[in-house]
C-alpha cells in the first residue's frame, strides 16, 4: 500500500508540472503569434521536429539501439505512425491553432473536453455505466467550458467560431493522444514513444509546411519564447504527460491537467491584458474542482486499450 501511494504521488508531481508548463507555453505562444507574428503552421512543424530529434538523442544515449526496436515489429510501428500522425500532430496543431483565434486561457479549457470524451468513451467500451464521480467530473468540465465559452448567455460566443472549433478539435485530439499509445507505452517507455512520435508528426506536417519558410519578427522575445515553447512547453511537459499514464490511469491523469488552464488563465491576465469577467473565473473553477474530485477517488478505473 505504500508503495503504491509513492507511485501515485509520483504520477500526480509529473503531471501537474508538467501540465503548469503546457499553461506557460501557451501564454508564450499567444504571444509569439499575437504580437511577434509567428506563424501557427512555422511553430507546429518545428517545435515537433526539435523536440524529437533532441527527445530520441537522449533515448539512444540512455537505451543504445534499442530506440530502433520498435520499427522491427511492424503492430507496434503502425501503432507509432498512427500515434504521431493522428495523435500528436492534431493536438498540436489545433491547441496552437486555438491560441491564435483566440486566447491561450480560453483554448486550454477547451481542450478540457478531452476527459468527458475519456470517461464516456471508457464507459461505453467497458459497458458499463459510469459513476457518480466520474459523471460528477464530466460536468463540471462542461459546465465549466460553457461559461468560459458563453459567459452564461447561450444565444452568444465570447470567443470567435474558429477559435471554438479549434478548441473542440484539441479536445477530441487529447482523448485520442491519451487512450491509443496505452500499449506502446507499457512496452517501449515514453522517452522512445513521445520522441518518434513528435518526429513522425514534424516530419509529416513538414509537407504541409516546410520548417524554412520562416514567417515573424524575430528579436530576443521571440527567440526565448520559442525556445521555451519547444524545450519546455513541449519537450519536457509531453514527456511528463505520458509518463504519468505509468502511474495513473488515463481518465485520472486527463482530469489533473486541471492545472493548466489555470497557469494560462493567469498569465493570459496578468501578462497578454486577456480580460475574464465572474462568470468565466466561475467557468475555470469549475474545471479546476475536478482535480480534487479526482483526488479523493479511491479506486483505480480499470482501463480499455484502444
């Protein structure tokens, strides 16, 4: 027993460092995009690409040839191409495309439908109902995004229709991004399966948009802004993120990124001048309280692979 408390204290430290640094990156990257005109497409392709490359050269220094491995089993490489193209590269994408058409706080809770979409699809494939505290979490988190995206009013959007659309795109793509590498995970460790990932991803949208069209006003800010965004917003927090899934389940560590929207929320306020009134504040509360909730659950859910 204390040994598994050790654990889940483990998994629950990586994951809310990790997803307070998701917030940070996406105040930064509002700024790179709103006032240094970085592009959304430029920031994608090469924040996937670096943080990769940098993720599999740490991998191969610690495991050796063993990061080749998983290409030799062709489930597992379908299972990795799929990850990266499906998984990573839509979150990415439309979390940063959210930003841009709107705000970092608004498009970090909107992403915060990932878990209700979690929990019901969990239900539906175990059929089962789902409990009090798990239905209890999904509605706070769509109450909460409600006010958020409405300030109550449901005949008017505080946000603009693609800012919506791309937040609802970055919540189906974390469901997604959190059930499907369960086994690659177990196997294979989340260093080599977070690192091809990217690198499949950056590799794939290098298509779309080659990483040397450079677009922006570059100086030092926007230098360290992106520097940060690649290193920390997503080298480390990524990595932290599914790494966590080793001690917790998908639904728990989902719910606990509760942690950032409020980072972003409070630097959107008090750096980027973004304005929330009562009833968005109520909203982000509400998405936040589910963390606690998820704190006093005292049984694992048992979870389904993909």
């Amino acid at each position: 027993m204390k040994q598994q408390n050790i654990t889940r204290t483990k998994g629950i430290t990586l994951i809310l460092i990790g997803s307070i640094l998701w917030g940070v990156s996406g105040a930064v990257a509002q700024y790179v995009f709103q006032k240094q005109h970085v592009s959304v497409e430029w920031l994608t392709a090469v924040r996937l690409l670096i943080s990769g490359i940098l993720l599999l050269a740490f991998s191969y220094r610690k495991e050796g040839k063993h990061v080749w491995e998983v290409w030799k089993n062709k489930k597992d490489a379908l299972n990795l191409t799929l990850f990266g193209i499906l998984g990573m590269l839509p979150l990415q994408y439309s979390f940063l495309a959210g930003i841009q058409h709107g705000n970092a706080a608004t498009a970090t809770v909107l992403q915060f439908l990932g878990p209700a979409v979690i929990t019901c699809y969990l239900a539906i494939r175990s059929k089962r109902l789902p409990t009090f505290k798990e239905v209890s979490t999904v509605f706070l988190a769509v109450l909460g995004t409600f006010f958020l995206v409405t300030r109550g009013d449901i005949h008017s959007l505080s946000i603009s229709g693609w800012a919506l659309f791309w937040g609802l795109a970055s919540a189906f793509a974390l469901a997604f991004y959190t059930l499907q590498p369960y086994t690659l995970l177990q196997k294979w460790g989340a260093n080599i399966v977070v690192g091809w990932g990217m690198l499949v991803a950056g590799l794939a949208f290098s298509f779309i948009h080659p990483p040397w069209e450079i677009e922006g006003q570059w100086s030092f800010p926007t230098y360290a802004g992106v520097t940060f965004i690649i290193i920390f917003g997503t080298l480390v927090a990524f990595y932290f993120y599914l790494e966590s899934l080793r001690y917790l389940s998908a639904s728990e560590t989902s719910l606990l990124t509760s942690a950032e929207p409020l980072s972003a929320a409070f630097l959107s306020v008090i750096w980027l001048g973004v304005t929330l009134d009562f009833v968005q504040w109520l909203g982000a509360f509400c998405i936040i309280s589910t963390i606690f909730i998820l704190a006093a659950k005292k049984r694992e859910i048992k979870e389904i692979n993909c």
